[in-house]
C-alpha cells in the first residue's frame, strides 16, 4: 500500500489546540475514505516538518488516534491507517429502532397531548448516523466546555442569524438541557439581591416558567393574555418590573404572536428601565398563517437594546423532546454568570449528542427536517381545524394562530373544561383544559373574571388519519356533557 500524501492537510485551528485540529485533519481524510486503509502516514518527525508544528503535537495525535482505533502502528515500520475504523465498525452495529408510533403509552406521548414533535417523521436513521460519527471519540469523553463545543454553538450562531434574525456569535450562546434549564438560568441571573420589583409572566402561560419562581422564591407577577387582544402590553410597560418572560411569535398557549409595534413598546420599556426580556421562541419555525415574525432579539439589537434580551430555543420541537438540549443566547456580559450559574445547577452537557447535533446543522439535515415538517404540520392543522368545523359548527372557535403544533379553541357553553378534559383522557385523548396554565385563585386578582372554557390540542404527534376519527369522539363527549346539562 502506498504512502499517504499529506500535502493536502490544512491545520486550521480556530477554537482548537493544534493537536484537536490535526486529529480532526486525519480522522475526517480516514471517514470520508481519501486515505485508504492500510496506507501508511508520515513519520511524526518528517509530519511536524511539514506542517511546521512541534514533533509532540504530532506524537500526541497519532496516539490518540491510534487509542480510537483509526490507525494502527506496526513495530519499525510505522503508523497506518486501520483497516476498519470504529465509526465504520459502528455503523454495522444495527441502528437501535425507534420507538413505534403509539407504542410508548406515556401520557404526554398520547394523542393530542401539547408540545409533542411529529417522532416517526424524525430522521432517525440519519441521526443514528450522526451520533455514531461521534460516540467512539474518546475525546469527547472527559469534561467539556461548560458552554457547549465550539462546534455546536458556531453551529447555532449560523442558523439563528439566519432563520430568526438572531444578532450573535458564538461567544453568546450557552448550550442547555433544553428551555427548562435555559430559564432558570435566565430567571436566576436576572435577580439582584435588592430586587423589590417582580418578574413579570404571561397568564394564561407556559407554567414551567412559574414553577422555576416558586422553586426559587422569586418575586412575580402575572400579565393577562386574551384569545382577541394577545398580551396585555399597557399593562406590562405601565408597571415597575425587574422584566418579563414572552412567548412573543407565538405566545403559549393562547397562540397570538406580538406585532411589530408591540414589541417595540416593550423593548423601548426594557431599554429605559434598564430591564430583562426573556424571549423564548419555543416553535417560531413553524408559522403557516404568515411569515414568521424577526426575533425581538434581532429587533432589539436594531434597537440598540440587545443587552437587555435574553433569548432562549430549544430541539424539542425542531426534532424532538427526548433530545434535551436547548441554547440561549445572552449579552456577551452577561455569560460568564450565565456560565456560573449552568455549573451550580448541572454542569457540562452531554458532549456526543452536542457533536452530532453541530454536524446535524452545518451538513443542513435540521433545515430539511424543518422545511419538511413545515409542511407536514400546516396539513395537520388543516385538517383539525377542517375537523374541528365539521363536528363542532360554530360551537367552538378556534382561537389560536396557524403556527407551532398545538391548536386552542374555546367554547360558551357550560361545559366544564376540565371534565370534558378528563372524560377524554379515559379514552385515550390528551387534552389540556386552560386551567391547567392559570396561576392558583390566590395568585391574582384577575382569575375570578368570567371567560369562556378552552382547551389546547397538540397535533403535533398525532397521525393524520387518527386526527378527524378523535375529534368526532371528542365531540361525542361534549354533546353528551351539554345534553346532561340541558
Ligand atoms: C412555551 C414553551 N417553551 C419551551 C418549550 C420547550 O421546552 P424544553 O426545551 O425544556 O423541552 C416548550 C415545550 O412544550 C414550551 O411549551
């Protein structure tokens, strides 16, 4: 077998060591099969000549990939390039198989349940791939940066500038466990130790975020939301508050989305008064209605008011919840408290997944998944509101946007949200009553005023031909609870 040429390596080394970038180098022309198996490298001293790197640097990544499998050394003879590979040595391993649709009976997966991502149409065979890519790498096993890799954050700096209008680079982003983490960590910055005001949250609203208030006694307060108006601007920019939680594209679970005067309002209001917005765009890629409104981040950022932002995303819904990883992106000097807080609370995140997800990324599977899902969803919700006007006429409204992978609809009958929630429930059918995201009676004044019953259902998970059959049985429930009360 011949000599490897080696006149074709470029150590680029941007955010690494040499050693990283040069074991990047070899083990990508091994992958991608440019050096065949069974060739032989260099020799570390006439390589570190060439490259113009110390003999060490060389020394150091030879062993490393010969302790991953990629090469192997022959005594006197020198380093070659295995004959199988680990990650090809990997791929015969056959894919784990994916949980069938339907089969995995936890009520959050069950039909009609909120916030659940399409799984079957997940690529997982892909992802496998990607994941397989990176799990043999030892490197990747010690502590990694807190922040996330290098790799995935450049990743994400891309893709948000590019689809959400996101102003940021890297340095900004820290990698979470998903949107949870992400807000409490952003709630917990934002908190000075003389803090009188509260933080202000959206009601009917994404209760995860009041649970992280109670948990860490933080001060707060509620700001309406109503199905006509959306939030209650006036109301926010008229009070004294540390800052606000907003889900402004496509506000949770109530789906109106904040217009562009608006949120100019409310960024001018956190500008002023030196105060935080914590934007989280939960599912903003998926709007049918209109275009999807620019990120307050990006607004704010045009505003000279992007310190005052802090942005939060997550996979759960791009690709799916088991994932758990989330990003937000802060002010540059705001991320080393980001970064202390992240390490109370959890330390790193699991650094193969970060990997495979950069890759995923910048190789475009995430932007395919996602302009294929695009469509998949707008038909779903086609179909359930088609469904929705056959078996309901004009006895429920839906009240909610074309956008994201749940629908919220209301009714003025007597019928009691949450019975007809848990009469449901008893046939397989997970829907949430509106209750379910009101603060308790005590929290505010508010909650006594009349309203119409709601409830929220998910369709991103449901089968389209499951979707028309479980709104009829939907119906049957609901006339039949408006008959007894008649
Ligand atoms: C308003 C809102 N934010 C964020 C998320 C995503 O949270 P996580 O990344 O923790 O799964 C959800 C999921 O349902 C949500 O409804």
């Amino acid at each position: 077998m011949a000599d490897i040429d080696t006149a074709n390596l470029v150590l680029v080394n941007e955010g690494h060591t040499l050693q990283q970038a040069l074991f990047e180098q070899i083990r990508e022309k091994i992958l991608c099969g440019s050096w065949l198996a069974g060739a032989r490298l260099p020799s570390t001293r006439a390589l570190a000549s060439e490259l113009k790197v110390s003999r060490n640097t060389v020394i150091y990544t030879y062993e490393q990939l010969l302790a991953e499998g990629y090469l192997v050394s022959k005594a006197k003879s020198g380093f070659f390039v295995a004959v199988t590979p680990p990650d090809q040595f990997l791929t015969t391993v056959s894919p784990i198989s994916p949980t069938p649709q339907g089969t995995n009976n936890s009520p959050s997966n069950r039909l009609f349940s909120p916030g659940i991502a399409d799984l079957a149409q997940f690529p997982i065979k892909q992802w496998n791939r990607y994941l397989q890519r990176h799990v043999g790498r030892s490197s990747l096993l010690g502590n990694q940066d807190l922040q996330g890799l290098l790799a995935l954050r450049e990743a994400l700096a891309t893709y948000l500038t590019s689809s959400r209008s996101v102003e940021c680079c890297a340095d900004q982003i820290i990698v979470t466990s998903g949107a949870q983490q992400s807000i409490a960590i952003a709630l917990l910055v934002t908190q000075s130790s003389n803090a009188t005001a509260p933080f202000l949250v959206e009601y009917p609203g994404y209760r995860q975020v009041v649970k992280v208030l109670e948990l860490f006694n933080i001060k707060h307060d509620y700001v309406k939301v109503s199905g006509g108006s959306g939030l209650d601007v006036d109301s926010v920019v008229s009070r004294s508050a540390t800052g606000v939680y907003l889900t402004p594209s496509n506000q949770y679970p109530m789906g109106c989305s904040l217009n562009t005067d608006q949120r100019l309002q409310l960024i001018e209001w956190a500008k002023r008064g030196k105060r935080w917005i914590i934007e989280d765009d939960y599912d903003s890629e998926f709007q049918f209605d209109s275009r999807p409104f620019r990120s307050m981040q990006g607004l704010a950022a045009q505003a000279n008011a992007a310190d005052q932002v802090i942005y939060i995303g997550s996979t759960s819904k791009v690709m799916f919840n088991a994932l758990r990883i989330g990003y937000m992106v802060v002010p540059k000097h705001l991320a080393a408290r980001c970064l202390e807080v992240k390490d109370a609370l959890s330390g790193d995140t699991p650094s193969h997944v970060q990997a495979a997800l950069a890759d995923f990324i910048t190789e475009g599977g995430l932007v395919r998944h996602i302009r294929k899902m695009r469509r998949v969803y707008e038909a779903k919700f086609q179909v359930m509101t088609a469904s929705i006007q056959q078996y309901f006429g004009r006895d429920w409204v839906v009240i909610s946007q074309g956008a994201g992978l749940h629908i919220t609809v209301e009714w003025r009958s007597n019928v009691d949200e949450v019975l007809l929630s848990t009469q449901a429930e008893q046939v397989g059918i997970v829907v949430r009553p509106m209750r379910f995201y009101q603060p308790a009676q005590n929290k505010i004044m508010l909650s006594r005023e009349p309203r119409n019953s709601a409830i929220v259902l998910g369709f991103g998970n449901a089968s389209m031909d499951d979707i028309a059959p479980s709104v009829e049985r939907l119906s049957k429930l609901y006339y039949d609870l408006l008959d007894e009360l008649e």
